[in-house]
C-alpha cells in the first residue's frame, strides 16, 4: 500500500490508537515564560493575579491529537512567577495584594501550513475591591511544526506566544506606572 491509500491509514490509526488511550493523546500544556528585562518603572503596590477565563478554540477539532489542555491555574502560576521575575511590583501572588490584575485569556489554534497559535489576553487592574483604573489588550502569535505528535509540538509555540504577550502587557503596565501610585 503506497501513495494516498497509506496516508489516509496513518491518521486513521493514530486516531483509533488515541481513542484506545486518550491520556497519551492529550496535550497538558505547562508555560514558564521568563521575564528577559528589567521594568521600566516600578510600581509600590503588590498584585493579586486572577485568570476568571481561559478559553481554547479549535485545538479540539485539530487533525492528528484529540485534546489540548491548558488549566487556567497554569497560566495564573505562569503570570505571577513572571511578575515576581520581572519585579513591576513590589510583591505578585495569587492570593492578596493591594492591586488586582484580573486576565481573561483566550487561546486560538489554527493550521494551514503549520499550526498557529494566538495567545489574546484582555486585562484589567485597579485596586483590590475596587473597578479597574485601566484595561489592556495583547494578542501575540507563535507559528509551530506542520504536525501535533507530542506535547511540545503545542507548547512550545504556546509557551513564545505567552511569554510575547506578558512582555508586552507589562511594558504596557509600566508606561503606566503612575496611575498605580498611592491608591
């Protein structure tokens, strides 16, 4: 069996082998994005980091892996470890702080050559109880392999694709430094 009668068996068989074991065909995504620059302002608050909102679309229906997940708690580990790193603020967690970065992220997963990945955070931050000062909104994208065998195939782009969107965002934030003084 050459030519097209073996390409059109191969997904077949994976995606019966994936059927049969549906953990080792999911994708559990882990960012750790860094933070590669020093802030250009530094704000005297400490931050409380939310994310109320994590939304896939499209990895689901993607030849070749049946799913794709990316807990929201990953990312909020991601994003206050980044904040910590990068030292916008005096002190970021997850549970307290005098300010409140609250994150709606989406995550779009589309293929025509290779896959694309587009990371799309809408932000909000103000003081903690209180409406936002500001909102802000990043989208970044992240071009990965023409295929999905293993895990990385998804992470990795995902992972360049969060680490751009937090770079700009916090640069966004700290163009703003002032209207986060003493509140």
């Amino acid at each position: 069996m050459n030519g097209p009668q073996s390409r059109r068996l191969v997904p077949s068989v994976l995606c019966a082998w994936c059927l049969l074991s549906l953990e080792a065909c999911t994708h559990n995504i882990h960012v750790t994005p860094v933070a590669s620059a020093a802030p250009s302002a530094v704000i005297d608050q400490t931050l409380r980091v939310t994310v109320p909102l994590l939304a896939l679309q499209g990895p689901d229906r993607m030849p070749d892996i049946a799913l794709l997940e990316w807990p929201a708690a990953d990312l909020r580990r991601a994003i206050v470890e980044y904040a910590r790193q990068r030292g916008t603020f005096r002190a970021a967690g997850e549970d307290q702080g005098s300010l409140t970065l609250s994150i709606r992220a989406w995550l779009w997963v589309r293929s025509r050559e290779a896959y694309r990945y587009t990371v799309h955070l809408e932000s909000a931050l103000g003081p903690a109880g209180k409406p936002p000062v500001k909102s802000y909104v990043v989208q970044k994208e992240a071009v990965g392999s023409r295929i999905r065998w293993v895990t990385a195939s998804d992470q990795d782009p995902i992972g360049a694709a969060v680490q751009a969107a937090l770079d700009d965002l916090f640069m966004q934030i700290e163009d703003d430094a002032a209207l986060y003084g003493k509140m």
